[in-house]
C-alpha cells in the first residue's frame, strides 16, 4: 500500500472506532435518560393530584422542582415543571423563589430557543418583582426589558409578538408594572 492509500486506511479505522465509541457512550447513557425521565413524569403527575388542595402546595411544588432537575438538557417539559413550581411558591407566599424560578425557566427557554415562553416567564418574573416592591422595582424593569427585547424576535410569529406586546402594554398601563 502506498503512504497516501495507507493514511486514509487509518483515518477511517479511527473514525469507525470514535463512532463505536460513541455510539457505546450514549448507550449507557439512554437508560439512565429514560429512568431519569420516568421518574419525572412520576413526579409530575404525583404533583399533579396533589396540587388541587392548597395544603399540599408545597409538596407538589417539590415534586416539580425534582422532575425538573430530572429531566435532560434541552427537555422543555422541565421549564414547564419550574414555571409549575413557582405559581405554587407564589401561592405559599415565597414571592421570592417564585421569581427567581420564572427567571431561571426563561434563561433555561432561552437557551433552547423558546423564546415566547422565555419572554411569558419574564413578564411573570416581572409582575411578582413589582408586586414585591422597593429595590425589586428595578429588577422588574429589567425583566420586563428583556421580555420587550424578546418580543422583537424573527422567531416569533406576528400573532405571537402581538399577545406579549399587548401584555406588557396592559400592565404598564394599569401599573401593574
């Protein structure tokens, strides 16, 4: 064989043995996924029961925030099960952790290109800060900042930036912002 023929022989070898490599990789890795994934949905639907009687708020609150740190990344379902999480924190009374939630949800939605729900859980994060007053005015105006910002988006639809204008609009005007 000759040095040209004989390097390209080798190049593929090793490209056939990374594939096999990773092919094994993400083998181990896809049941551990879909355990961890069960055990989510578990969760979320345990949270689900419960969540209908303000005594268990908490504890459904919980099993929202565990699924959520359950699911993988990229897996939306988990920015639903915090934006869950901190409409209960917010019914306890934990004004706080419930926004800082909503602004973990959205950056997390934001990361994976969601950028309607990114902007929804902005406003949220936005109202709460507000409602709780004093030096959380300026973090809602900021969120509210980025939600405006998130509105001019090419990756949402006219129907879409519409609604979140129309929101942040709404509010502003009545002062809820």
């Amino acid at each position: 064989m000759n040095g040209t023929r004989m390097t390209g022989v080798v190049a593929i070898v090793a490209l056939a043995g990374m594939a096999f490599t990773v092919q094994g990789t993400q083998a181990q890795l896809t049941p551990k996924n879909e355990v961890d994934v069960a055990k989510a949905t578990r969760y979320e639907a345990a949270a689900a029961r419960i969540a209908v009687s303000r005594q268990f708020f908490d504890e459904a609150a919980r099993y929202y925030e565990m699924a959520a740190k359950l699911r993988p990344a990229g897996d939306c379902q988990a920015v639903r099960d915090m934006m869950d999480a901190s409409k209960l924190r917010f019914y306890l009374g934990d004004e706080g952790k419930a926004q800082w939630m909503l602004e973990d949800a959205a950056d997390i939605a934001l990361e994976y290109g969601d950028v309607k729900t990114a902007a929804k859980a902005y406003l949220d994060a936005a109202w709460i800060a507000h409602k709780r007053g004093g030096r959380h005015a300026t973090a809602a105006n900021k969120l509210v900042a980025r939600a405006q910002k998130l509105a001019q988006s090419p990756l949402l639809g006219a129907t879409e930036r519409d609604a979140l204008l129309g929101r942040i609009a709404a509010e502003v005007e009545t002062g809820a912002m």
